[in-house]
C-alpha cells in the first residue's frame, strides 16, 4: 500500500477555493441582522489636554444610538489596556506601566488615539455625526523622538515617568566587555536608526461586538491573530466580564505580521457599547485610521561596537538602544526590544561577551509593538552591518569574515541567555554563494560599470529565535502568560477527523499544512482532515499565532493528541484483534500484531469507539477524541544566509535590486511551497524596510507624515526581484516534527543584506534606512565632494 | 434623497435604491452581499476593490455607484464557471501558491486578467509593471507573478 | 463623504445649465481625484453633475497636424490608441504612466487638467507640446491654463471640451515616479515642434513650468549635452518628505536630459 506520508510535499492549500472565488470571509463580510456602525472621534494632535467633550449635538444627530467618551468607559469600570510582559530594570525595578486608556481620560498623546465613539444605524450617519462631537483640546508640546524625549525639559507624556523612561534594561558583563574593548585589535562602531515601520495589513482591522441579552453572553468577530488572549485580556484584565460569556471568533484575517496580535480599545468599545445599546455594533478601520492606531514596528536608535582580534575573530560586542514604544505601552511592547532582541546578538558567532543595554522611551507617537520578526530584525540589523563593516575595514572577504566566526558546534550557549540546539551555517552560506554565483560577480560588476552603473554586493546571516516559547523560562523574564499550544484532534465515527488548533492562520496555511501533519500521521487520505481555528467556542485554548511559531508549538500540540489518538487505537486494535497491547503497531493508517498478517484498519477502529459493541468497556472510555497541550522546552533556531545584489543609478540615486539569494534553514519542511512563499513574502516586507518604507512624523507638532498609502510607500510587484530561494535541513533537536518554523526570516534577515549591498556599490561606510533615491544620491554627492 | 441605481453584476440584472454617496464597492458588497470585493485603503492605492466594469479593470472603491449605472460589472464571484470550475487565471494563483491571507486576491486575480487581455504573452517585467495598482502584502509577488505568466496563454485560449 | 446631490448631464450645455444654477456644483469626471478627495472629507461639493454619458466628449481625432481628444477620454484610451502613438508617442507614453491601470481606466484628460494637480502628468504634455484648451466658451493657450496650484484659467461654469495636441517632429517624456502615489517627483516633457523646443516640467514645483534656458539650449542644438549641465533654481520648487527642493532640481535635469536621449532614439 502507498505511503500516505505527504510530508515534505508541497500540497495544494485548502484554503484557496474559498479565497478565489470570493467566498472568503473576514470580519467586515459578517453582517449581523440590525448591526450598527461605530466611528472614532480620534484626536488630531500629538499632546493636548481636554478641557471638555461635547456630545449633544453628535447624539441628536439622525440615526445615532448613542456617543461615549472616556467618562463613560470611566464609569462603566472598564480598565486600561494592559501590557503581557513586565520588564525589570536595571535598579531591580519594574517597568513604568501608565494606564493606557479604551478611550481617551483627559489626555491625549498621540494622533489617531481613541477620544469618543459615535454609534449610528449607518456608518455615513456615524461619520457625519462624529464631526459634531467638539473636544475642547489645550495643545501641549509633542516629542517624537526616542532620544529627545529623554533630554532635560521634554515634553512629559505620563506622570509616573517624569523622564519618559519606561525602563533602563540590560544584559551581559558590561565589565567584561568594556576590558575587552580597551585592548582589543581592531574595534568597529556603528550609529543607526532602525526606521519605524507601519504593519498595513492590506485587511484593515475590524470588529463586530454583538451581546445576547438571551444568552447574557457577548460575540465578538474580530481581525485578530489570537482570539484566546483577546478574550483572556479583554475579560479577565479590562472589563471584568466572565470569560465563559464572551465568545471570540477570528474568522479569515487579511494578514497581521504582528499588528492584530493586541488587545485594541476598539474591540474593547464595540463590545461593551452592544450591550448598551442591545444592537451589534461594527467597526472596520479605514485606512488612515490604521495608520495612526495599528501597532507599528521598530523604531530603534543604536550604537553598536565590535571588538576583533587581528584576524578579525569576534571578541566582544557592545549595544546601546534607545527603543521608542511610543505613548503607551501596547501588548506585548516590552519585551519587543528586550527579550526578543538582546538575545539575538550573538548571531550565529561565537563572540564571546556581549553587551547590551536598552532604554525604553515613551513619546507622542502611536504605539509600538511587535512587526514581523519584532526585535530580531533589529538584532540582525546590528550584528550584519557591523560584521559587514568590520570586514571592509580588515579588508577581509565579508563571506570569509563570517565563517571564521560561525559556531560549529552544538547546543551551543550564546553569552546573552539562549542555547542554540542545532544548526550549520557554513552549510547555508556555501549554498547561497553558490546559488548567487558569487564568483562571477566581479564581471558582473565590470558590466554594471560599463552602463554607468554601481553594482554592490551584501551578505547578511541571520539567526532567529521562534517557537515561542518556554513557559517557565518566559515567565522568569517577565511573561505575564504561558506560552504554549493547545490542540484537539476529533476521531469521528466514520473516520474523519476534525482538527482544533489554538494556532491562528491570517495567510500562513494552516488547514494545509495542519492537515499533512496529521493526515500523514494517521495515515489517512488529507481530504479527511478539517482544521479549524480561530474561535474560542470550538477551540479549548489557544495563544495564537506570531514569533513563527505556528508548527513548531501549535503543530507539535496537534502531534501529541494525534500519538494520543493512535495510543488509545493501539487499545482498542488489540482488542479487536485479541492481541496484546504492545504487539500491535501502526503505520499507514493499519493496526497490526507484529509478525503475524493480523490487522484492523484506522476506520474501523475509530468506527468501534463510537459502536462499542466489542469493546474492551472495562480499561477504555468509547469514542476517539484527544486534546493535547505542548510547552516547548527551548526555542528553535531558524537561520540563514542571504546574498544580495543591487545596481545604483548615480544620476539618480535609484536602486534596483538585480539578484536576492536566500537560503534558509528551518529544520524539516512539511509543505516546502507554502514554506518559500512565507521566504517570498518576509524578505519584500524586508526590502520595504531597506527601501521604502520609513514612518514620519513632523517633529514640531507630532503630525503623522506617512498617514496614507500615497505617502507610506509599500512595496510593488516591480520594486522586488524574483527570488532565488533554497533551504537546508538541520531538524529542531526538541520537537517531534523537527521544524523550527519560517513566517519572518526574511525581513528579519533582508534589510542588513540590502544595506550592505547598496553601501558596498557607493562606497560609503553606512546609510540610513529606508535608502529612498534622494538619500543614497546625497550620499554619493557627498562621497563626491569629500 | 435616494436614487435609483441598476446595472448587470455577474450576468444577473440588479436594481436599488441608494444614496447619492454611495460607492460602487459599497453596492456591492453590502446591497448584493456579494463580500469577495474589498476595501484596502482609501485613496485608491491597494487594488483589492478592483472589478470589471464594461470588460476593463477599475477600482470599485473610487467610484459612485452611480457612475456603473447600466454598466455590466463582474466581480470575483463572476470569474469561475457556473459549475465552480475556476477561471485558469484562478487555477493558475492556486497551482502556484499566489496567494496567502486571501484578502488582496480578488482584485489580484480580476486585475491579472484584464492584465492577460491585453498583453497575451507578456513578459515578467511587464507583468510586474501593469501590477502597480494591487498591493500585495504576504506574497511578495513572487508567485503571483509566476501564475499569471502561466496563465496568460490559456486565458488567451479561452477567447 | 459628505452627502451631496447627483445629477446625469445630458449633454455639454446641460452640465452648463447646472453650474450656472449651483455655483459650487463639481463637474464629475473620471472621479480619480475628486471621488478620492471626498471620501476623505477634503472636498465637499453639495452638487455632483456627472460627465460620464456625454459622447461628445471622448474620442480622439487626428488630422496629421493636431492630435485632438475629448475632455472625457481615459487616460487608458489615449495610451492604447494607435493615432496617439503614431503621431505623438511621447503623449501616449505620457499617459500610460497615469497612476496604475485601474485609474487610468477611469481617469479623464479634462479631469486631470482641470483639477491641475501639482505632481500630475498631463500639465507636462499640454504645456511641453504647446496645446491648446477647448472649451464651451473659447480656446486656451497651454501658457495661460495653467495658473497655479490647483488653479487654472477656467472660469466658474466653462467647461473644458477637448484638448488639441500639435504633432511635434519629436517629443519624449521622462518621469521619476514619487514612489508611493506614483505621481510625478519631477516629470520632463521635450518637444522638438519644428520651429522650436519646449521643456516642460511637473512634479517639481506648485504648478507646471517651463525651462526657457533648456529650450534655448535645445533650440541651438537638440542633444542630451545640451541641457546635461543647466540647472533650475531650486527656490520655490516643492520640498516635502518624499524629495528636497535640492533633489527635485536635481531630477529635472537628469528627466530631461534622458528625455531628449530618448526623443532622438
């Protein structure tokens, strides 16, 4: 019989009919029966005071049902926002956690935050009445900068940080580093911004909050990449509801890449308000409104040292950050900069000390939380430009420079807490010098030069940290939550078999790959899988999707419910079979006895725990319906090498990228097509970051200069190249699949690789992200005039 | 005060009253519930609003209802055949993994078809030119722009 | 969107009548621009009177001396049209740079004119091959359309009808694409009409401009050297954060450089 095995195979995704045909359906399709439309009144300055709030006019306007202000949210008892990680600071104390209001209390500090709601029987009458809502607003000065708000006399967002200091954060032997840094070889030092990055999902959240009053029980649909945590925060922290009451669904979510893991005041407000007003109350975000209130991403400003021997062996390194989280404190914003990022220094060297010291600011901008790859990309950034410059300025081959450094040796303990299990880098960096021909671009470049062009070359190795995570060793740093998996695999009579994740799929494949999983462990046809995700009332638990770690925590959950399932088959085979337990096996789908020609089929089984007739009644409960939490024991490691390649136009300053190598490795790949799309997708978010993406604001009053797609520039099919993707397998040692998982490599990995590229063609040491046009034509201008 | 709109969508005459402002995508997606058209921004950037209106590609959200008065329209739910089999530009996105989250595709795949009608054998670079008006944010375009070089010449046999 | 009233004109003199009785009705074109601009609340016309059924208005002819098109012709149509490319391919290229193709599928030549969009393409065209503006009421030189940001020399109720296009001996257009609205940063029309050389430039400042001192330089002798070290004055140019004044400058030079390269090819 064939193998049903299907794994390693790149099937076609499930999910894709439905998405094809329009018959997908994301939040703003749901159109419950006398839905209500619910517009913001959002503030339109950085940093005011309100002196008062009119509503009169807004509520007597036709069709609307009701207006609330922060008074209201007050009076109802409903709490701020709260953060899912406290960090400790470097005096032992806890992190400053202003409260971060639903709606705005007195204050506002940012533009587009949450002032009032106005709730219409249309949305056109919502909107029309939320412009007579009037807000007395005293205009204070704004800061927007990390390191301004940290000068003497800045503008003061919260009372209980005077400085705007949310937490002075460290790890390593800063002695330690200092001393080597005093004698070493050769030292390199780089100062940069990391550019703040707006997520823009091309789905705009959204939320529908209905209440019962048949069930006293609340729906809430709801874009969101976990519906569990939503729930658990929304009830149990900010409104004090019974979590058994409120039932979240996440149906299709139009991409996240972190921007819809949060708790937003929005959800919060349309569920409170249904009740209220005993109607279902809906709100879409429109675009602008997601500029200014979707969480956005990085916004670092470093300094960062390399200390090397004189053949360019790595010795120390030292890193100051200054991480703006914006005016409040969103999710999970404090472990961003922190615990996802400091602990990705060591890269894939063996730099033996590492420091690294982080100030987290608060300042009149829209909060900033995790973005795909969220402090990893960051950590990235650090570690390969300065690998890269270090190289340049020994003038050793930057390839070279990296394989004298890799660690080769396995588990491996990095200085900054984590213990890399597996991995090859050389591995990785050989297929893709291979695969980008780097050999022959010294001609290549000869040409490019015959055109009066500048052709550079850059590498970038990353290493990541995913499968998020160790419950005991995140809570230890600071996790307000376990961070597990749940899964539930349902046997039905007939032998189909319904799958329940916790895990949530926004574009990543779950159904399709969830299923090969299981269909192949169960050795059944995949036809016979259904995986659902993303509601709380079918699924037990769940925390959801972000930090790629969807297979390697949520998959391996569904894999331990599955030996679960095959376990108690084992039984009931045996029975059937009037063998002994531990003779019967399984494998592609059969009971057998072992040596003999005795076996049961999966169906059958499964049939016989629900029609019990002979049935071991006296050791076995009927049916065949496991659940299974999985909490991984170490993180895994996904790592890579990328190559890049870039021409500049020097009249111009324009840059084209002509070839992006990249060659990952993400342990054991159970759908390799859906794995190099997720490759696809992450290195354009990352060629974004490098060059064009940047978010503005105006650093006088705090205005948001990128607040609209003609001003935020996202990538378009002609701004990337067609990737040249490969991988390597070094299996996770920890999980029983061996992944490691795939969602951000590439824009963690992506942007060092095209700023070493671009930096290499026009010959300057750095530049700042996102390298627009103008930026590297003033940079070769200045070369010029230098 | 109301006005009358009526047009064809999907080969099926339709007919409301509606108010002045609004939109064509609003139309349809909340009148004809038909939901596979949506809305990405607000200033006609993002593309997946886009349907066909008198056999060319436009932007539904950036447009009145009233201006698609009489016009034949087809939206994501018009492009499969009756009996579900899909469209080969549609066959082609899924053959190829052109897709992820879902919500940018069917302005994609409506967009990549009337991309195909008028260039039948296009070359990448064109393909990634004329796809200015969709955004994308999962895949990187990578293989969207892969299934639509391999669907141009079928959807060029369909005609 | 605010609410407003709609109303079909019939024809030219229809939507006329319907100015003249509601001053601050808006002419309804392609809706590119203004549709745009009223959902984000920025315009609020109480009268929309919509163009879009008037035949009269679109369709291109071409009389070996004149490319004329109708005020409601699509930017989609003038970029496919074969008369368009044989006698002026540099205003066909123009226009298939409009925007992206769902918008050119809807976006009109009077539309874009009469909106005068700073960062708009057709302004280069109109000024860059010397055109003239036909309205209801009279013809309009290129060089007096167009009068500042935003503004033009239409008068409250005149309704642009067409445009008249005189076929150069060689034209090209050159545009560095703001890359997130895909407006111009700076876009270069040259035309080499035969009696002489215009330089026309949009993106880079408030309103359409020509360089007379590229013209003089092209009229002498019409070479990408030509112009290669003749500099705008950046004061006064546009300076935001998608490009500096400096930049700007920069580019018109570099566009029209490469504009004559390839009005020569």
């Amino acid at each position: 019989m064939a193998s049903m095995n299907i794994i390693g195979t790149s099937v076609k995704r499930t999910e894709d009919y439905r998405f094809l045909t329009g018959g997908g359906q994301y939040t703003d399709d749901v159109a419950p029966h006398h839905a209500t439309y619910a517009v913001f009144v959002r503030s339109p300055h950085a940093h005011a005071k309100i002196k008062g709030i009119k509503t009169d006019k807004a509520a007597k306007a036709r069709g609307v049902h009701a207006v609330y202000t922060g008074d209201d949210i007050a009076k109802a008892g409903i709490n701020g926002l709260p953060c899912g990680w406290l960090i400790t600071d470097v005096n032992g104390q806890p992190m400053k956690e202003p409260p971060y209001p639903v709606l705005a209390q007195g204050k506002v500090r940012h533009v587009g935050e949450r002032v009032a709601v106005v709730i219409a029987d249309t949305l056109h009458e919502a909107r029309d009445a939320a412009e007579l809502v009037e807000v007395d607003y005293e205009v204070l000065p704004a800061v927007v900068n990390g390191a301004e708000a940290r000068k003497k006399g800045a503008p003061v967002l919260h009372e209980i940080a005077p400085d705007n200091t949310c937490y002075v954060w460290a790890i390593g032997d800063k002695a330690k580093v200092d001393d080597v840094f005093k004698s070493a070889a050769h030292t390199t030092k780089l100062e940069f911004v990391n550019n703040r990055l707006i997520p823009n999902a091309i789905e705009p959240r959204a939320a529908i909050g209905n209440y019962s009053r048949a069930e006293d029980a609340y729906t809430l649909h709801v874009a969101s990449q976990n519906p569990h945590v939503e729930r658990l925060l929304m009830t149990a922290f900010v409104m004090g509801l019974p979590e058994h009451k409120v039932h979240v669904i996440a149906p299709d979510v139009g991409g996240g890449f972190g921007s819809k893991i949060y708790l937003y005041g929005e959800d919060v407000v349309v569920t409170w308000a249904s009740k209220q007003i005993n109607r279902p109350v809906k709100w879409t975000a429109d675009r602008v409104e997601s500029f200014s209130s979707d969480a956005h991403g990085r916004d670092h400003v470093t300094t960062a040292e390399l200390a090397l021997d004189k053949d360019g062996k790595f010795l120390a390194m030292r890193v100051h950050t200054t991480a703006n989280v914006g005016a409040y404190l969103s999710t999970f914003a404090s472990c961003v900069p922190t615990i996802l990022y400091a602990t990705l220094l060591a890269g894939q060297y063996t730099t033996p000390v590492i420091y690294c010291e982080v100030t987290a600011v608060f300042t009149n901008t829209t909060p900033v939380d995790a973005y795909r790859g969220a402090g990893r990309p960051e950590a990235t950034y650090v570690v390969e430009r300065l690998v890269e410059t270090a190289a340049r300025e020994m003038k050793i081959d930057p390839a070279e420079i990296r394989r004298r450094n890799f660690i080769k040796e396995f588990p491996y303990q990095t200085p900054v807490a984590l213990l890399y299990d597996t991995g090859n880098y050389n591995a990785t960096l050989d297929a893709a010098t291979k695969l980008g021909d780097v050999a022959g671009y010294a001609k290549r470049k000869e040409q490019s030069k015959a055109r009066g062009k500048l052709r550079g070359i850059g590498y970038s190795c990353y290493i990541e940290a995913c499968g998020i995570a160790p419950s005991s060793v995140a809570g230890s740093l600071g996790a307000r939550a376990g961070l597990y998996e749940a899964g539930e695999v349902r046997v039905h009579p007939t032998g189909k078999v319904t799958v329940f994740t916790g895990s949530h799929s926004h574009g990543q494949g779950h159904e399709t790959t969830f299923a090969q999983v299981v269909a192949s462990r169960l050795g059944i046809p995949m036809d016979d899988v259904h995986i659902v995700h993303g509601d709380t009332s079918k699924i037990l638990f769940g925390m959801g999707t972000y930090g790629s770690r969807s297979i390697a925590v949520g998959g391996t959950a569904i894999v331990k419910a599955v030996d679960k399932v095959i376990a108690k088959g084992k039984k009931i085979a045996a029975h059937l079979m009037e063998a002994a337990e531990n003779d019967v096996e399984f494998s592609d789908g059969i009971f057998r006895v072992t040596g003999t020609d005795k076996q049961v089929p999966f169906g059958q089984v499964a049939l016989t725990a629900y029609v019990p007739h002979n049935y071991p009644h006296d050791k076995l409960e009927p049916g065949l319906n496991e659940n299974a939490f999985y909490d991984p024991s170490n993180f895994t490691f996904p790592a890579g090498s990328y190559v890049c390649e870039v021409e500049v136009d020097p009249d111009t300053g324009k840059t084209s990228i002509e070839s992006f190598v990249a060659v990952d490795d993400f342990g054991k790949i159970i759908n390799p097509m859906i794995v190099e799309g997720q490759v696809q997708g992450g290195l354009t978010q990352g060629i974004g970051q490098a060059l064009m993406e940047g978010c503005r604001y105006d650093s006088a009053s705090g205005q948001l200069l990128t607040g609209t797609l003609t001003d935020y520039c996202l990538p378009r099919a002609e701004d990337v190249p067609h990737f040249k993707i490969d991988t390597r397998e070094t299996p996770c040692t920890h999980n029983p699949l061996g992944v490691k998982g795939c969602g951000e490599a590439g824009a963690i990995g992506a942007p060092a690789a095209l700023m070493n590229a671009i930096t290499d063609a026009i010959g300057v040491r750095d530049l700042a992200m996102p390298a627009t046009a103008e930026t590297v034509w003033r940079a070769i201008a200045m070369k010029k005039a230098a | 005060m109301p006005v009358k709109v009526s047009m064809t969508v999907n080969g099926k005459p339709v007919s409301a009253e509606v108010e002045e402002r609004t939109l064509l995508v609003n139309f349809i997606r909340e009148h004809l519930r038909l939901t596979g058209t949506h809305v990405g921004c607000d200033t006609a950037q993002c593309g997946a609003c886009t349907i066909e209106m008198n056999g060319d590609a436009v932007k539904a959200c950036n447009m009145l209802a009233m201006q698609a008065e009489g016009a034949k329209i087809t939206t994501i739910e018009g492009i499969a055949a009756a009996d579900g089999t899909l469209h080969p530009m549609q066959e082609a996105f899924r053959e190829h993994h052109a897709l992820q989250c879902g919500f940018c595709t069917p302005g994609m795949v409506i967009s990549a078809i009337d991309l195909v009608r008028r260039h039948p054998n296009p070359s990448e670079e064109v393909v990634r030119a004329e796809l200015d008006g969709n955004f994308c944010r999962c895949t990187g375009y990578h293989n969207i722009v892969k299934a639509i070089l391999d669907a141009a010449p079928k959807v060029a046999a369909m005609r | 969107m605010y609410a407003f009233t709609y109303r079909k004109a019939k024809d030219v003199k229809d939507a006329a009548a319907g100015l003249a009785k509601n001053a601050d009705a808006k002419l309804l074109a392609g809706g590119q621009s203004l549709i745009a601009a009223m959902k984000l609340r920025l315009s609020a016309p109480p009268e929309l009177i919509d163009l879009g059924t008037i035949s009269e208005l679109r369709g291109i002819k071409s009389d070996g001396k004149n490319v004329v098109i109708g005020a409601m012709t699509r930017h989609a149509e003038v970029a496919a049209s074969t008369d368009v490319k044989k006698a002026i391919p540099a205003l066909a290229y123009l226009a298939s740079q409009i925007g992206d193709r769902m918008v050119r599928n809807m976006g009109t030549l009077g539309g874009a004119i009469a909106h005068n969009d700073p960062a708009a393409d057709y302004p280069a065209a109109v000024v860059g091959l010397g055109a003239t503006v036909e309205t209801n009421k009279r013809k309009i030189d290129a060089d007096a359309f167009f009068k500042g940001i935003y503004e033009t020399a239409l008068d409250p109720g005149e309704i642009i009808t067409s445009v008249s296009f005189p076929i150069p001996k060689r034209a090209a257009y050159m545009k560095f694409k703001q890359p997130a609205s895909r407006f111009a940063m700076v876009g270069v029309m040259v035309a080499d009409t035969g009696k002489d050389v215009r330089v026309a430039v949009t993106g880079a400042g408030p309103c359409v401009f020509r360089v007379k001192e590229m013209e003089q330089a092209l009229g002498k002798k019409f070479a990408p050297d030509s112009v290669a070290n003749i500099k705008v004055p950046d004061k006064g140019l546009n300076s935001d954060i998608h490009a500096s004044a400096e930049y700007r400058a920069h580019l018109v030079t570099v566009m029209a450089k490469r504009a004559v390269e390839a009005a020569l090819k």
